[in-house]
C-alpha cells in the first residue's frame, strides 16, 4: 500500500514502536516519510522514518490531508485530535 501525506501510521521499528503517527511528506526516492503526532513529535521537528519501518493503516484524515495539498500550516493539537479520531474509526 502507498503511503501518502494525511494517513494514519504505525511505527514497526525504532524507540518508537507500536505508535501512531501521521504523515505530513513522502518522498519515495529516497524511501523516507516525515511524521508527526503532535506530542513527542511535533509539527515543527517531524520525525524522517524510512518507509519499510512504518506499517500503513490505509486510514486517511482527508482534513489534514487537504491542509498539506494547499500549503496551509499544521497545528500540533489539531494532529493529535485528528489521530484520536482516526484511532476510533480503525476500531469500527
């Protein structure tokens, strides 16, 4: 499955493991995802994860996604409001 800027994903590796990140940037080139949770790691510092190393849910925030397209900037609350919401419907 491709990982795409707005979807919910879950780290497989790293001091990290077993949390929920969203990707804010893809670049498949090089193999690398930027991501953010908006806690630990935050809209300002994303954290730069290799692609094999995170597990793609296929759970996209159309919301957070739309402000990435358009250039709009993200805010660290509105991240983690978005993954709790995200978190909800992947229990459904």
């Amino acid at each position: 499955m491709d990982a795409n800027p707005g979807q919910l994903v879950l780290s497989k590796a790293g001091r990290d493991k077993g949390k929920k990140f969203i990707i804010t940037a893809v670049d498949k080139e090089s193999g690398y995802a930027h991501i953010v949770d908006g806690k630990l790691r935050r809209v300002e510092n994303p954290k730069k994860k290799k692609l094999k190393h995170l597990e793609v849910t296929g759970i996209t925030s159309s919301k957070i996604a739309e402000k990435i397209k358009e250039g709009k900037p993200l805010q660290n609350p509105e991240i983690v409001k978005e993954i709790k919401l995200l978190e909800t419907e992947e229990i459904k």
